[in-house]
C-alpha cells in the first residue's frame, strides 16, 4: 500500500503537470480562434490557412487532454480502490472522478464543435467557449478551493481566474508562435501582434489579481511566503512569472513599433515567443507541485525562521573530504542486522526496504555524505560554466568541456544514494522502488544525455541544428524536475531548508537552458548576449551547489 | 524545425523526467485523539482525527496496527457535521499500537501517516 500510495504520489504531480499543460492549451487555442484567427481570417494573408493550424493544434491539445486526464483519474480511482477496498462505480461518485470525467467529456465534445460544419454556423464562437468556460469550471474543482473549510465559493472562482489567466496568455503563445511563423507581412503581424498583446494584459491581470487573493488565503503573512515549502514555491512562481512578463514586455516594444510603421526584429518576437513557451510550462509543473503541499497557513508549526536560514546559508569551506561508508545510518543498522542474524544462524533482513515508505534513518556522517555530493558537483558545475565562458571567449581547443557532464554523471550515479550499489547492500534493479533513487537516476541519464549532445555537436559531430537543441531542453527539463524533487527526510523544517537552496538552483538551470536556446536561434546580439549568460547561470549553479548545507 | 516538433520534443521529455514526490503531505493532521505518542487506559477508545481540508470520510481509510503487525481495519464514522475529521474506535487491551491513516482530500489528494500511542492497564 505504502508503495503503490508513494509512485502514485511520484506520478501524479508529472501528469497534473501534463494536464495543466494541455488543459491551457486547449482554452488559450479556443480563445486564440474566437478572438483573433477567425475575426482575422479576412484581413490577413494566408488567413484560412492560419485558423486551419490553430484549430488542429486545438485539437491536439484536447485530445492530449483526454489522454492525461484519463490517465491520472485512472491512476487515482485504482489506488483508491486497492487501498480502501472499493469497487469502481463507489469510487466513480468520488468528486474528483466526477471533475476528472467532465474535463475529458468537455474535451471530447470540442472535436465536432471546431469541425468544419460547425465552424461556418452561428454557433461556431458559443460552443467551443461554453465548453471552455465548462472545463475550466471543472478543474477547479481538483484545487486547494474546493477542500478548504471556509471560503469556497470565493476560492473556486479565484482558482477559475488565474487558470484563465495562465490560458489565454501562456496557452495561447503556441498559437501565437504558430502565427508569426505562417504570416509574413508587416501588415499581418501588426494585427496579431496587437489583438495577442491586449489578450495577454488581459491573462496577466487576472493571474495578479487571483494570485494576490490566493496568497492572501493560502500564504497569510510574510513568514508563510519564506518559512514553507507552499510559500518558496509560490516565490519560484512569482520569480519565472516576472521573467514572463519581461519578455512579454520586449514583445509588446515590437508590437508598438509595428503599430507606427517602424522597422521592427518580427524573429525576435517569435523566439521570445519560444522562451515564453518554456518557462510558462515550467511554471505550469511548478503548480502541479504545490497542490502536493499544504497551504502555508495551515502549517503553524515546523515554520523556518529568517535566524534558521542565516544560520544554515553561514558561509562555510566546502567539505572535499567524504566520511567513510560504513559510518552512515543503514550501514552501521544493517551490520547490526548481520550481526544479529549470525548469533541466531538465520539470513540477515535488509536494513532499508525501497518502497517499504518507512523514511531511512540519517546520522551526522549521512548529513556529510550529501553535502561532500552536493559540493563535489558543484566544482563540476563551475568549472563546466568556467570552460564554456572560455571557449565563447576564444579558446577553441576547450570545446570538449561537454565531457565533464559524463565526468560528473558517473559520481553522482555512485555517490547519490549509498545504500544501493555499487556501494551499498540494495540490488541496482530492486532500488528503482525507492521513489528518490528514481529521481537521482533521472537526473544522472539527463546529464550524460545532455552532455553527450553538447560535445558531439560542439565538435561536429552531429551538424543538425535540432541535436543542438537537445542540449538547452533537457537543461531546462534538468531545471524544472530540481523544482519539484524532495529529499525523503521526515524532517518538515530540514526539508524546506534544503529546498530554500534548490529552488534558486532550479531557476538558474532553467535560465541557463533558455539562455542557450536563444543563442541558438536569435540572431544578431540578443544571440549573443544569451551566448554569454548561459555560462554564467551554470557558474551560479555551482556557486549555489557548493554553499549547500544539510546542517 | 516546426513548432510541433518543438513542442513534442519538449512535452515528451517533461512527462518522461519531470518528477516528484509528495512526502510532503497535501492534508495535514492538525489535531488527533489520541495524540502522537500519546498514552491511553485500556477498554473503549474514541478516536478522532482532524485535518485542514475536507476529507472524503466514506473513501478514506483508518488501520490499527497491533506491537505483532498484524493490521484491523476500522470503521470510519460519517459525520457531515464535521467534514475534515475521521472519527472512529476501539476495544484496546494494553500494549503498543500505531494508527495508519489514509486521507482523500475532497479536491482528489491522497495523504497518509502514523499515529503511534500506547495503551495502559
């Protein structure tokens, strides 16, 4: 049960991140059609061809709707029925299968309403946004809103609001995206540009409102914003939704200089548009991670104070040396076991069972062990962001510094969790039960991937400009599964403490990805620059990584 | 490379490696009779566990579990009146005990955690 209840836990903030994606998309492209491809289609060029490409990428997204509704509702009702005993019809009448199964219905009845028959009735703008405006409708009945005690009806509604909000701008970029691709006349682009600009102040101003209410709600006071996991979370939020809004912004000067008929850098829009694309998704993951934690006002106790974090973040020598494997908690357990086990001639139990849902025990040694990890990578890491900076600057022959990743990889596939082996008792193949292995595992085939990309692009290797976005995705990917890992410590404080250093680290993965990306694909010196702050968010990274502290 | 290949790209390999674990529990007990490591007399035990949200008592979960491991399932009490307990109990003879419960939050989250007490003649 307790492992069924934990990869369940594992899994559902991956597809609640799927289906806050697709849910987005598919509102932001029916919003896109009614209010901009179709009233458009007659003034612009190539018109019909753009509302043919926003209605199927529509469609997609509610088909992929479907597809991860389904099988997170699935997911669900099967643990509730293994775990409570229940049959399939007793767990359907639960409201979240209730919710789950009128999103999909909702999703479902979309496909006929944009079809061409219905597309040229009168019906055509009403359907899909009452079934919009009913999936919405839905969803916030899988939120925070509609468990609290009090408040609930004020709650769902702001709930409504900022999943609109986080629709008809970040859903709707993609559309947008698509647009600027298909148009290519000054004309075209100042009528999109203008109509998608007033969509987006639209979608901002409701996530600020709703945001604002829910933190009121949700967060309380100043210590819920810094002394909870809820709160840190919602600071990694704000901190990409200002990143958002900045290139929002570098948009909107486009779209003006557009409007007076002056030349304006359309490609720098569309690759703006990308980035927007990217962070907003990731963002849309965080999201998924916070309905996995309380609201901060309802942890009154285990809160961090600013005194705890100073303490913690003391400025301290990195620990270059490890303490020995047998000094760790599940050794010195496990050769208690051993030892027990042979005064009574019978086979010795495993000290830890992955899956089992008991928390390994942690001793001072084990505290030194991660940080000793923790601040090796973070060398790594420097000296990767050191090289690349040099070889931008010049020196050609430092183009192998990709390698470091692999270099980097294969410690922390054998330092990461030394219960398992090769350096502990648990068999490699058994160990993928225990949900964080999991995590590190993913982690560690991310940086070999990503490096392996990189080097044999940056020394010729492979010459197709998509293997060299490879490398900036999965620094991204990288980026947005540090903002949701969780280190397995029962202790509430410890935790967040450890998180208070991973979430900056994760903003600046995810930074330095999309930095690379642009590199790559805007021309001129925004390129260039982007060329030059990749780098230097990898050096933050390992500056971050080698102030870690556990203790 | 067109925008749909950006996006497979992208939504393939965040569902394959974006991942979490929600140790950190969704429903927080905030309130239990009896308390974590509380002790309490032998015979009839009421129960009650309060949380900060609304739990789906039918579809929730309480286990007893006895010092031998062997595991009861108790009966969950509707109460409509107080939507975010799960009320409960039991005939306890001395020794130690741990409640295993298991939450549905109305909004579809599932959090579970121990309760060990000890009971004296």
């Amino acid at each position: 049960m307790e492992l069924l209840v934990d990869i369940f836990g594992y899994l559902s903030i991956i597809l609640h991140g799927v289906t806050i994606i697709a849910q987005s998309m598919m509102l932001g492209g029916i919003l896109f059609l009614v209010f901009l491809a179709r009233p458009f289609t007659h003034l612009i060029t190539q018109g019909d061809d753009l509302e043919r490409r926003v209605t199927r990428l529509t469609l997609y997204s509610a088909i992929g709707l479907i597809l991860a509704e389904m099988t997170g509702v699935g997911l669900q009702i099967a643990v509730v029925m293994s775990t409570v005993d229940l049959g399939f019809l007793d767990v359907m009448q639960a409201p979240f299968a209730i919710a789950g199964t009128v999103k999909m219905l909702c999703a479902l009845l979309l496909i006929p309403c944009l079809g061409q028959r219905v597309a040229t009735r009168s019906l055509a703008a009403v359907l899909p946004l009452l079934i919009g405006a009913a999936e919405l409708t839905a969803a916030t009945f899988t939120t925070h809103a509609y468990a609290r005690l009090d408040d609930n009806v004020l709650l769902l509604f702001v709930e409504g609001l900022h999943q609109f909000g986080a629709a008809i701008w970040v859903g709707a970029i993609p559309c947008f995206v698509l647009a600027l691709g298909r148009l290519h006349d000054a004309h075209s682009w100042r009528l999109v540009g203008a109509r998608f600009s007033r969509m987006s102040m639209i979608g901002v101003t409701s996530i600020v409102i709703s945001g604002a209410v829910m933190s009121f709600f949700y967060i309380g006071n100043w210590q819920g914003f810094y002394g909870t996991a809820y709160g840190v979370m919602v600071g990694a939020k704000i901190a990409m939704f200002l990143a958002l809004l900045a290139l929002g912004a570098g948009n909107l000067m486009v779209t003006e200089r557009l409007r007076k008929n002056q030349d304006a850098s359309v490609i720098r829009m569309r690759r703006f548009a990308e980035v927007e694309i990217g962070i907003g998704f990731t963002l849309f993951f965080a999201a998924a991670s916070l309905t996995s934690v309380p609201p901060a006002v309802d942890l009154s106790t285990d809160r961090v104070t600013l005194h705890e974090i100073a303490v913690r973040n003391a400025p301290a020598w990195p620990r270059l040396t490890s303490p020995d494997h047998d000094k760790l908690a599940i050794s010195q357990m496990q050769a208690r076991l051993d030892t027990q086990a042979q005064q009574r001639g019978q086979v010795a139990a495993q000290a830890n069972v992955p899956g089992s849902g008991v928390l390994p025990p942690r001793n001072a040694d084990d505290i030194a062990w991660s940080e000793y990890n923790h601040h090796w990578a973070g060398i790594f890491v420097l000296l990767i962001g050191f090289l690349a900076l040099l070889h931008r600057a010049g020196v050609g022959w430092l183009k192998h510094w990709p390698l470091l990743f692999l270099l980097m990889a294969g410690f922390l596939l054998v330092r990461s969790d030394p219960e398992v082996w090769p350096m502990g008792n648990e068999g490699f193949w058994v160990a993928w039960r225990d949900v964080e292995v999991t995590q590190h595992r993913f982690f560690v085939a991310l940086i070999m991937l990503f490096g392996l990309f990189e080097w044999a692009v940056r020394t010729g290797r492979l010459r197709s400009a998509k293997a060299a976005l490879v490398f900036p995705l999965l620094v991204s990917v990288g980026g947005a599964m540090l903002l949701t890992h969780n280190h397995q410590i029962s202790n509430v404080k410890d935790q967040l403490l450890i998180e208070l250093t991973h979430t900056p680290l994760a903003l600046a993965g995810v930074s330095a990805g999309w930095a690379r990306w642009l590199e790559l694909r805007l021309p001129g010196r925004g390129g260039r620059i982007a060329g030059w702050v990749w780098p230097i968010c990898f050096m933050l990274v390992g500056v971050i990584l080698l102030w870690y502290r556990e203790a | 490379m067109s925008l749909r290949h950006h996006f497979g790209t992208f939504l393939i390999a965040a569902a394959c490696t974006v991942a979490s674990l929600s140790a950190s529990a969704h429903a927080i007990l905030i309130d239990s009779t009896p308390k974590l490591n509380d002790t309490v007399s032998a015979g009839h035990v009421d129960m009650v566990f309060t949380y900060n949200s609304k739990i789906d008592q039918h579809r929730s979960r309480i286990v007893l579990v006895k010092e031998d491991k062997s595991e009861t399932v108790l009966t969950i009490a509707a109460n409509n009146t107080k939507p975010n307990e799960l009320d409960t109990h039991a005939d306890l003879t001395p020794g130690t005990y741990t409640i295993r419960w298991q939450a549905l939050a109305l909004d579809g989250h599932i959090t579970r955690g121990d309760v060990p007490f000890t009971v004296t003649p």
